[in-house]
C-alpha cells in the first residue's frame, strides 16, 4: 500500500481603490469664569438746596390775616386796690378790647381768655367753648371782675393743660399782670420757711416753669409779658416767663402807655416754614450746622436772636422748623431779610442756601423787589473699580466645518491550499504447476484497489486598507461676554476675546 500526498497552494490577489469626499460641521458652545477689572467713574449729584422766600405785609391793602390771641389776665384783688388809687382791671379791659379790634381789623381773630387770682381758670363763649370770636370776646372782657390773691402756678397751668387751637397765620400771647405772685400750687410742705409755701422755694416751681416753657415754644410766635402798674420793682417772676420767648417784660405805668404797648404788639405778624425741605438728593438725615446773618454765624445755642432790623428769629436746628416775627414798629421803610443755612448729611456732604423774608410797611405801595432765588447742587466724580472672579461669565460659540477627501486602498489575499492524498492497493499471486514430465507453468494475477482523495484546507481572506486623508478645517468664533457687577448692576457688552 503506497500513500502519495501532494499539496498545492493556490494565491489570488484583487485590488479596490474608493474616493470619499466628506463635508462635516460641528458647534460646540463652552462657558468659563475670567477675571475681569472694571473701572468706572461716575458723576453724581451728592447734595442740593434751593433758596427760599417769604412774604409779611403790614400794607392795609394786603390780604386779611388769621390770628390766635391767647390772653393770660391778673384779676387779683390789687389790680383795684392799690397804693396809687388805680383802677388797673378798668385799664386793662379798655386796652384788650383796642387790641381785640386790631387784630379783628387784620382779619380774622380766634381769642383764647384765662383769668387767674389764686386759680387759674379758662373762660367761654356762651355755647361752652375756649376759643372766641371777638364779638365773644370783648362780652366776656367787658363782664370782668376781680379779687383774691396772685397764683403764677396755676394761671399758666390753665392757659398751657390740654392746649389745643384753630388753624392760624399766627399764635400770639399775653400774659399781664400787676406784680408778684402772692401764692401757688402746694406740692409737699416747705420745711425750710423760705418763699412759697412748698417743698420747691420760689412762687413759681420748675415743673410750671418747664410746661409754660415747651407752650410757647411749640405754638406761640409773639409772646408779650406786660408789668401793670407804677412803682413796680421786682418783675423776676414776669422775666422768667418773658424768657420763653425770649422777649423782656414791658412795665406800663398808665393807660397811655398800656394802650401804646398792646397795640403795638397788635401789630406783630410772623412767617413760619421748615428749612430742611429746601434740600434735596441727600443721604439719610440732616443737620443745620449754623446760619449766617450779616457775615456773623450763629448757632442753635443763640436761638432766638433779635436781627439787625428787630425781626425776631427762632431755628430748631434739629427739626428744621423755624418762626420769624417782625413788629411794625420796628421797620421804617420796605426791607428784605435774609439769613444763610448750612446744612449737612450723614456722609458729611454740605450745602448753603438762603431764606429771604420780604417786610411790606403800611405806605400804601406794594414792596415785591426782584429777588434771584437759586439751586445749588454739589457734585462729586467716583472711581470705582472692581475685581470680580465670580461674576463675569463668557460664553464662546465655536462652528468648525471639515471639509476633505479620503481615498482608501483595499487589497484582498486569497490563499488556498489541496491536498490530495492517493492510496492503492496491489495484491499478486502467484501459481506454479509442475507436469509430468516436469514442465512448471506459473500464473501471475493482479488486482489493484485504487482510492483518491482531494482534501480543501485553510482558505484564508486577508484584507490590507491603505487610507489616505486630506481635509480643510473653517473655523466661525462667535463670544458674548455678559459681564454682571454686583456692585454697580450694570450690563457691559462687545468685549472681544483674543
């Protein structure tokens, strides 16, 4: 039995070239967090004032004038029983019922009556209330009588407790009498016997004298403290009153001259107002620092002040309200006021400005000079720069397009491989025959079994790609910059990226 084998490989090769042309486009969108210093200087109004005028008129042909009278009247017994026979209750009716008239004739007059000998106590009209008209008044003036001691405690008590009044140009007051107190409220025993009759010396005790004080502070624009009689030394009690509005006792010794003192009061006319509201774009609250009149300053400790014309000033340098009274007595011919306001506010930031106060006389011509009323405005330049890390954002939108060509290369190896196996079989015999006479004859036979087998083995497909790549890249940046300042709350924009 032989075996042939016999192997035969087999190569195939197929070559494939592809061209691919491509165009891609991508947006790709990033946000980041720079550090940005920004400077910016801003021009400001800090602090600004405008100056203010005011008007009074005793012209007879300026417009009527509502008035509150508040009368405080002595009718103790000694304004009839005296030393010099005088009848001082009779000389002070005619004299507030000339002053009632007056005043009446301006126009309007609201008056209040408190009487007082050993108690104080507030007259009525006929219907029960406190303010009269003058009609009223001058009834109840008329019907006065008098008697009893000199109580200063109470008179003020009744004419300052409870105080309410009408709407009003102005408040004016009076408070007359004919000498010293002779008693008061007891408030506790006075143990050490001096003058009074309680445990605070004196005729007249703080808690009244603190009361009388804040009334005409908080209403009265004109108070006039009046010292009836002749020979009258001692007006301390009076002057303490007076005090309060800052203003000296008159002492009248006649009726000529009580006459003269209360019509010439009758004629007192006052211009209220608030000087802070002439102030504008400030910080927080005000202050009036002094004022200015005549080149000299003043401050809230000299409030009142009588001014170079004989107006009387008074500034509450905290609250800004402020009264001025001019007497006609006192002006000759039309004049102007005026005073200067420094204020200032929380910052320290300053402004002046001017209040101008127009006097008309009674001449019969009406006084309107031209008065230049001006804005002042303080400015101030700011730099502010800010470093922030956290709260400026950029955003950066990038567009790539790609453009190109790939070229591929496809080489496809084909191996295979026969094998082919041959096997055959032979098979001799062989036959000899011997004769007799001795000849041998031989046979040979011969069989031969043949198989041929062909075996495939080992097909294998190799594919080699060779690319090669050409592109072209086209870049589009578009940023924003948005650029928040927590300081300054400002937007700011077309910041270019490089």
């Amino acid at each position: 039995t032989e075996t042939i084998t016999n192997t035969e490989t087999f190569s195939a090769y197929d070559t494939d070239t592809i061209t691919q042309t491509f165009e891609d486009t991508e947006t790709i969108t990033t946000s980041d967090t720079v550090t940005q210093i920004l400077t910016e200087t801003i021009t400001e109004t800090v602090i600004s004032s405008e100056d203010e005028l005011h008007n009074i008129s005793f012209d007879n042909t300026a417009s009527s004038v509502t008035t509150n009278v508040v009368i405080t009247l002595d009718i103790s017994g000694s304004m009839t029983q005296n030393s010099e026979g005088v009848d001082r209750i009779a000389l002070a009716k005619d004299a507030l019922t000339n002053m009632i008239n007056s005043y009446d004739d301006q126009g309007t007059v609201n008056v209040k009556l408190v009487t007082f000998n050993a108690d104080g106590t507030v007259l009525t009209n006929q219907d029960g209330e406190v303010w009269m008209s003058a009609d009223e008044a001058l009834a109840v003036v008329s019907s006065l009588t008098n008697g009893g001691y000199t109580n200063y405690e109470d008179a003020v008590l009744a004419t300052y407790d409870g105080y309410t009044e009408p709407t009003a140009d102005q408040t004016v007051a009076y408070f007359i009498s004919d000498g010293v107190p002779t008693t008061e409220n007891i408030e506790g025993y006075d143990s050490r016997y001096t003058e009074g009759r309680d445990a605070e010396a004196g005729w007249l005790d703080s808690t009244y004298q603190t009361g009388w004080d804040n009334f005409v502070d908080t209403y009265v624009d004109s108070l006039h403290v009046v010292a009836l009689g002749d020979g009258i030394s001692d007006t301390s009690y009076l002057d303490i009153l007076a005090g309060a509005g800052d203003t000296d006792t008159k002492v009248v010794t006649d009726s000529t001259e009580l006459n003269a003192v209360i019509q010439e009061t009758a004629q007192t006319k006052t211009v209220t107002g608030n000087i802070l509201d002439n102030v504008h774009d400030a910080d927080g609250n005000l202050t009036v620092n002094s004022i200015e009149i005549g080149g000299v300053s003043y401050t809230s400790s000299d409030m009142p002040l009588t001014t170079t014309e004989g107006g009387v000033l008074n500034i509450n340098f905290t609250t800004g309200e402020f009264t001025y009274s001019a007497n006609s007595n006192n002006f000759t011919s039309d004049v102007t006021e005026s005073f200067k306001v420094n204020v200032s506010d929380v910052d320290g930031d300053t402004t002046e400005f001017n209040v101008y106060i127009n006097v008309d006389v009674d001449d019969g011509n009406t006084y309107s000079p031209d008065i230049d009323l001006k804005v002042y405005s303080e400015a101030a330049t700011v730099t502010d720069t800010v470093t922030n890390t956290e709260a400026v954002e950029v955003t950066a939108t990038e567009t790539m397009t790609i453009e190109g060509s790939e070229t591929v290369t496809i080489t496809e190896t084909s191996t295979l491989t026969e094998t082919n196996t041959l096997t055959a079989t032979v098979t001799e015999t062989e036959t000899s025959t011997e004769t007799a006479n001795g000849t041998e004859t031989d046979t040979e036979v011969t069989q031969t079994d043949a198989t041929f087998t062909v075996t495939e083995t080992n097909i294998i497909d190799t594919v080699t790609a060779t690319a090669v790549f050409t592109e072209t890249d086209t870049q589009v940046v578009e940023n924003e910059c948005i650029i928040v300042n927590s300081d300054s709350n400002k937007a700011i924009s077309n910041v270019v990226l490089h």
